[in-house]
C-alpha cells in the first residue's frame, strides 16, 4: 500500500523512465539475466527492481518462473500476466494438482470476515461518490450475507453438539449469500471496481483517494476465485469444491473451509 501509495504521488525514489535500459536491450550485456543480476544493476543505480521487472516482462521473448505463478490465480492477477498467444512449457509438473488444489481453496474464519464488513461500513460512511457507495454496498452485503450462513450453521452444530458442517448442494450455499446465475454478473462488477480502487487506491475516472484494506481484498480474492470457478461455462464446475463450516473454540474462531476437488477447473 505504502509502495502504490508513492507511486501515485510521484514521489518514489527509485522509479525509472518507462523504456527499456540499453544493458537489457539485445545484445546487451543483461541481455539475459537472472534476478541476482537484476539486484545488483538495480542497488547500484538506485532503480527499483521489482517494477523494472514488471517493466520487462511485457516485452520479454522468454520468461522463466516457478509455475505457481500462473497456477496462482491471486499472483497470476497480481502480476497482470497473460498465457493467452504464448507457448508454455512446464517442467517437472508432478506436483502441479496439488500446487492448484492449495492456491485456490480457502479457508475464512467468522472474526476476519466480521472485520471485512465492519471496515467497508467505515468505507461507505466516510466517502460520497455514489458510484462506489453502490458497489462497495454490494461487497458488504455479500460478506453480511456469507456471515449470516456460518451463523446458522455454527447454531445448528452446536445445538446437535457436532463440530462441522458438510455443505451437499453448492447451488444452495451461493443462493443463501446472494449469488445466482442472475445476481452474479452485478456482483462480479462490483468485485473488479473494489479491485481497482484496492491496487491504485483511487477512485476509477474520479481519482479520489480511497484506500480499501489488502486485509478486505485478500478475503474477497479468496471468495472470487471460487465463485467465478463455480459459475464459468454456465456452471460446469459447480461441485469442483467441498464448503464445509466448522466449529472453533470460540465463534469468533468457525470457519468456511473451501476445498477444490478438481484442479482441473481452474487448470
């Protein structure tokens, strides 16, 4: 945040002219390089590594990096890139069903998610713009929601004396927190504006400062992954997720656990 926060200002020490340096250029002497190379032509110019990284990339020929970079839908949004045109080769691929198993599951637990809602109420008190009052308004509501489900269901285990909870109709749990084949598309617009606001901290075509929280994002990038997977190809991969409530020793402490099933409907 403090990064973007700089960046947005101007006021970022080590930023760089948005052009490619003659060492990395062909036939450069960085013509090719690895990221030890990079640090040390970055520490001794005073240029932030990262971003001219970021920079590269989008004219690179050949980029090497640890597959869960794509296999990891938050880093592989993050990073803003792209397979789409392009050849990939992956080595050693055996672990690849479970690296996407792990980087697409989730698990929210009741206190993160009371903290998610009463931080975009702050949010929507706090600024006017009607046009992220509507959306912000709708990512609250979906979290109010979403908590009102593990409510009932930590008071039906409770009440039964039993400690988790093993969701059998996945239609049934997105309807209970407001999302069908007709609300989702709303949704999924209000989720990508929340985004945008979150990664330049600014208002989209208005560029008012507005900070939403990487705590808030993380829990809603978590939620969209799975959503998104659930609904795509008019619902394809519906059951390519087990939700299952489970009990803490406090209620602060219940948790939705997401478990993917079947990597292959991200894959």
């Amino acid at each position: 945040m403090e990064c973007l926060s700089a960046l947005s200002k101007n006021k970022c020490p080590y930023l760089f002219e948005k052009k490619i340096p003659p060492d990395f250029r062909p036939y450069g002497s960085l013509e090719k390089f690895d990221t030890d190379d990079l640090l040390r032509y970055c520490e001794q110019r005073m240029l932030c590594p990262y971003r001219l990284s970021r920079f590269l990339m989008k004219s690179a020929d050949l980029v090497l990096c640890p597959y869960n970079f794509i296999m990891n839908p938050k880093v592989k949004g993050q990073m803003m890139l792209t397979i789409l045109g392009v050849i990939l080769i992956i080595d050693e691929a055996h672990n690849i069903e479970s690296t996407i198993k792990e980087s697409i599951s989730f698990d929210h637990d009741r206190g993160g998610l009371q903290t998610s809602v009463g931080l975009l109420n702050k949010y929507l008190n706090s600024q006017e713009n009607e046009e992220f009052r509507e959306k912000v308004t709708i990512i609250r509501d979906l979290f109010i929601n979403y908590l009102r489900y593990i409510n009932d269901k930590s008071v039906e285990l409770r009440d039964k004396d039993r400690y988790e909870y093993i969701e059998s109709n996945n239609f049934e749990f997105f309807e209970k927190i407001g999302i069908t084949k007709l609300t989702w598309p709303k949704i999924r617009v209000a989720l990508d504006y929340t985004f945008v606001v979150g990664n330049s901290s600014h208002l989209p075509g208005v560029g008012t400062p507005q900070k939403i929280s990487m705590f808030v994002l993380d829990y809603l990038e978590q939620l969209y992954v799975v959503v998104a997977l659930c609904f795509k190809y008019n619902c394809r991969y519906m059951n390519a997720f087990k939700l299952i409530v489970s009990l803490g020793s406090v209620p602060e402490e219940d948790h939705l656990i997401a478990v993917n099933l079947d990597p292959g409907s991200y894959f």
